[in-house]
C-alpha cells in the first residue's frame, strides 16, 4: 500500500488502515480488484460522477482530514467498507455515513461465478 497505493493510504489518511483494507479485499477478492478501487480512491481531480460511492468516499475523507474532532480509525475504516461494497455491487450512493445504531459493515466476499 505505501508504494503502489500511496495516493489511496494518504487520502484515507491511516496507513494501516489502508493496508488492512487492502488485505481484506485481497482476501476476498483479487489483486485487479484492488489495484481498481485503490486507484480510484487515490485520484483526486477525476470526475466519478453523481451517484459514484469514490466521489463518496472522498468527500467523507477530504472533510475528515480538515475536521476538529477527526473519526476514529474504526469510523474511518466502516466509511470505506461502505463505499468499497457499494462500488462492487454498483450501487449508486449520495453519500456514505455511518448510523450509531448500526452493525460494523462487512467487506463484500466475492460472487459465486455461474457455473
């Protein structure tokens, strides 16, 4: 995460939440699937358009990084969870938030492929 996703760890703005991220994803996924959602959480600048759960999760990022009272690694990490599941399923999000109430979100485990 530090060299190829540098860019993804500093605009999540926790190294080892990153990385931790990464190794869940990996997990459960795959290295494509990485390096993709990695590298659009990493680009500033590009348009996602309405709806799209990076430009989401940027903004969650971008105002947690200038905020008094930043979230906590563990809010940190859920807002990403929220966001990378929302992008694997191709939803359409306003914005990614957490409820007090809710459950700890889950990453997304990969599809069963059609047989």
């Amino acid at each position: 995460m530090a060299g190829e996703h540098a860019s993804a760890s500093a605009m999540i703005g926790h190294n080892d939440v990153a990385a931790f991220a990464a190794v869940k994803i990996l997990d459960l996924h795959d290295e494509f699937t990485l390096d993709e959602f990695m590298n659009d959480v990493g680009s500033e600048g590009e348009e996602f358009g309405a709806g799209s759960p990076i430009a989401a999760l940027q903004h969650v990022l971008k105002l947690n990084s200038v905020a008094k009272e930043p979230m906590q690694k563990h809010q940190v990490l859920a807002h990403v969870i929220k966001a990378f599941n929302a992008w694997m399923a191709g939803e359409q999000v306003k914005k990614i938030s957490l409820r007090v109430d809710e459950t700890f979100p889950r990453f997304m485990p990969k599809q069963a492929e059609a047989a």
